[in-house]
C-alpha cells in the first residue's frame, strides 16, 4: 500500500504511504498503515471489514496516520466487534494515536513487547528487540518468510533479529555493509542508521531478498 519515505515524501505523496498488508490463507493484517492507507485499500478493492488484525511499529506519522479510519472500517463503524489491534504502549498512553472512543471497536488491544512472539489466526509474527529511536518501536519477522525492519539507529543484532527469505527495511542501512545517511553514528537529531555503523550487510548468503522502502 506504499511505504513512503520521510516525511516530505509522505506530506507531498510522492510515494504512498499505506504500508504493508499481508495475506496468508484466510488471515489478512494492516501493518503500519500511514496517511492514505484506507484510500490504497479502496482502490485496490480489499474490503477492510475482512482484516483480522491491525499491527503498529510505531506512533509516528508515516506509520500511524490512518489507524483510526482503519480500525472503524475493520469494524464496520463500530458495528462489529471483531479484529484485533497490536501497538507500542505509548501510542495508547500520554498522547495517544488511538482515539479512546474507538478502543472498545475492536475485539481486542494487544500492547507489544520486545522479542515476543504473537498469532493471528495461526499465522505467527515476533517482535524485535526494542530499536533505537524516538519513541517505543519494534520490527518484525512472520517466520522465515518476511523481516520488517522499520526506524532505528544501527544496533549489534538488528539484522538476526529480523532474519528472513524478504526483509522489506524502512532504513536499509541497518542492513547494508554501508549506509545511505551522512550524519554520525548515534546523532539523535536523524536517529536512524549511518554510514558509520557497520551492519551485517545483505551479502548474506541466507537472505534471499533485501528490498529498499525509504529514500
């Protein structure tokens, strides 16, 4: 549904920034759905009162902007109380990205926690450690099949802890032997990977397919 990029790419929609879905069987997820995301799902015809479960990174923008919109229309308005909504804490805490009169829509909430693993009818996905960032936000791996590395600085066990065949990464540089951003490692004013933090790199022989979502 896109996955954008930062922010002025987001604002000026020069790539979409729906997010993921995932289809596996019967189970259907959202996963990061950003501004426009319902719009994506309507032009492609998905019927969103067929999603079992809407899945967060994290609070920011890029991530987070249609939730709301997406969580009544899992729910059919409200109407029925059925799907179920994973997130950080703190985008239901101090300052929350979910409205509070939309959390009794889905059948259930689920907070998210560091290297935990969870099910959505049958199809499983674990978190990652927490990343370095700004606020609480975690990747994810749905088995061998597909890594979600979303924002973060480099840290030692990024790449293993989203190891999979596809690894789908919103800062690449997590992933490559050399990364794309000029600023220092740690700067905290763009905290995502540098050119200075050295990963383990998608040479590796046992990642099939690395594919590069941010510019």
């Amino acid at each position: 549904m896109g996955t954008a990029g930062a922010r002025f790419m987001v604002a000026r929609q020069v790539a979409a920034s729906g997010g993921l879905f995932i289809e596996d069987g019967n189970t259907r997820i959202s996963l990061d759905p950003g501004p426009g995301a319902v719009v994506q799902y309507a032009q492609r015809k998905i019927d969103l009162t067929t999603l079992d479960a809407i899945v967060v990174s994290h609070r920011h923008l890029d991530h987070v902007g249609d939730v709301n919109v997406m969580i009544e229309a899992m729910t059919d308005g409200g109407f029925s109380h059925r799907g179920r909504l994973f997130c950080p804490s703190d985008a239901l805490d101090e300052d929350p990205v979910v409205l509070k009169y939309l959390r009794r829509f889905p059948q259930e909430i689920v907070r998210l926690a560091p290297e935990t693993s969870y099910s959505v009818n049958g199809l499983t996905f674990t978190t990652s450690g927490r990343h370095v960032h700004q606020v609480e936000t975690y990747g994810f791996r749905f088995g061998h099949r597909l890594g979600w590395i979303t924002d973060s600085a480099y840290y030692e066990g990024i790449a293993e802890q989203h190891q999979a065949d596809v690894m789908p990464a919103r800062h690449p540089d997590a992933l490559w032997d050399g990364g794309l951003a000029s600023e220092p490692a740690g700067d905290r004013r763009r905290p995502y990977a540098s050119d200075r933090d050295r990963g383990p790199g998608c040479a590796r022989r046992d990642v099939a397919r690395a594919v590069n979502t941010r510019l």
